[in-house]
C-alpha cells in the first residue's frame, strides 16, 4: 500500500463479522496512527473516514471504536479511524490536512482495500464532528475525491462560541469554559476562527456539499450551533437529517438508537452512490460494445 507503513502484528481482531487491524498512515507533518475495520463481506465497498472526539487537544481511537464499530458492521462499509494531530503541539491547521490525507491515502488504497473510491462517506463525533464537516469542503475546493454523505455528532462548529446554548438551562455536561480553553489551543491566532476550515459555521460556500445527518443532544451547549449549521445547508440546498437525543454531549457516540439512525443514513447513501457507479459502468460497458 502507497504512503503506509502496516504494523507487524497480526490483525487487532478478526471475528465472525468484522476484521479490524491498526496501521500508520502519512499525514500532514508526519506518520498518524490509524485503525481500519473491515466486514467479513466478500466485494468491493464504500468506505467511511471517522475522526474521534476530544475537542481537538485530546482523544484516540479507542475513544472511537464504538461508534466505528457499529457504522463498519451495520452500514457494511470499511471504517478508516484516524487519530488526526492535535493541539497544543499541533494547532491548525494540521488536524484538518490530516484528514484530508486520510482521504488521499483511502482513495489510492482502495483496490487494496476492496473499498468503492466513489462512494465515501465521513463521520465523526465532538472536535471530528468538525473535521467531518471540514472534509467535504475541502475536498469539493480541491477538487478531489468526492464525498457522498457526512455525519456530525455533537460537533463543534463555532470557534467564536456565540451561539453556545446555557449550560445551566440545559444542564449540559460540557461548559463554555472548556469550549473555550479547546479552541484557544487549537486555533492560538485569533483570524484564523473565521477560517471556513475551522469554523464550517461561517462558511458563506456551502452549495453542493454532500447529504448529511446531524445528531446533536438536549443536554449539551453545542446543540444550538449544530441546528443552526443544519439550517445553513437546508438554505443551500443540502439533504439533511437532523437527530436530537434526549441525553448529555458525551453520550452522543455510544447512544444505540443514534447508531441505528447513523448505520441507516450512510448505508441507504453510499450503497444507493455505488449502485449508481455501478449502473454507469455497466451502460458504459454495453455502449462500447455497440
């Protein structure tokens, strides 16, 4: 495989529906670790890249492996999880470049990986929340792989933290001190909170980005942002679905109810994506053999 370096251990864990194995990727300053699950299913499918929470200065991948786990088996697609660069040591913009190499690496491996290139999806929870909404940006800007859903879980979308619900109305589990302590590590240069790629939010291009489900919680201060990016992209034409639990931001990712709803969203757009792709590549084949 291009540009990654496998471990030399056996694969984490094979079982009777998903093989899963760590690996190390090519990211923007430097080698990433990274985790792929994989369905015991034979053929080519569509691939999903998820960015874990930790509000940009902390999380791992095992902090993502519900979440990843459940999308793989449920959605029948192959999870990439990728533990993306974080602040302090890293501010932006290195966790979304990684992200965006995550995608690359994906793109370039995917016959090795038995992964559909063009049905892609991206997903990810709190700080990945972001990245997750980032991602489709910057790939439509650069004009690369293209991506055919997005999933935002409790994401932080706001660097300038004004549409923050109150946390003591809401009796949320994350307060705007912490908010505000996460974003000034990962964006230490004030001008670079109205970076489209750091705050989705104020972004003023959101026209042809991809079909997304944003879950957001009762009991959290991100939920005002999050419903007000959902509005965002409905007023530039976006398919959306918006999902709202009844419990705490922390919750959001291990909610099984919400899983469902994620595993259903990805598999009825990326597999509908790939039978697409697959029905232009038959008709392809047909009119050349005319």
């Amino acid at each position: 495989m291009s540009a990654s370096y496998r471990s030399l251990l056996p694969p984490v864990e094979i079982g009777d529906t998903l093989s899963i194995e760590n690996i190390t990727i090519q990211g923007f300053l430097g080698a990433i670790h990274a985790r792929i699950y994989r369905p015991t299913i034979v053929g080519y499918l569509p691939g999903v890249l998820y960015f874990h929470g930790g509000g940009f200065i902390g999380g791992t991948l095992d902090d993502a492996d519900i979440p990843a786990r459940h999308i793989a088996e449920h959605a029948s697609t192959v999870v990439l999880s990728v533990a993306y660069s974080l602040a302090p040591k890293h501010p932006f913009p290195a966790a979304p470049e990684d992200a965006y190499a995550a995608l690359i690496w994906l793109q370039e491996n995917s016959l090795s990986l038995k992964v559909n290139s063009k049905c892609i999806g991206v997903a990810g929870d709190d700080a990945g929340g972001n990245l997750a909404a980032t991602l489709p940006l910057i790939a439509r800007d650069r004009n690369a792989c293209a991506i055919s859903a997005q999933v935002l879980i409790g994401p932080m979308l706001d660097p300038s933290m004004t549409k923050l619900g109150d946390p003591f109305v809401l009796g949320s589990d994350i307060q705007p001190e912490t908010c505000a302590s996460c974003y000034s590590q990962y964006l230490p240069r004030t001008s670079e909170r109205l970076h489209p790629y750091a705050s989705p939010l104020d972004s003023r291009r959101l026209k042809g980005l991809p079909p997304a489900l944003i879950a957001t919680a009762q009991c959290d201060v991100l939920h005002k942002e999050a419903e007000q990016y959902a509005t965002a992209l409905i007023s530039a034409g976006v398919e959306i679905q918006v999902v709202r639990t009844i419990g705490n931001h922390a919750a959001l990712p291990r909610d099984p109810k919400l899983l469902r709803e994620i595993a259903d969203f990805l598999r009825r757009h990326l597999h509908r994506n790939c039978e697409s792709e697959m029905t232009r590549a038959l008709q392809a084949r047909y009119s050349k053999s005319l």
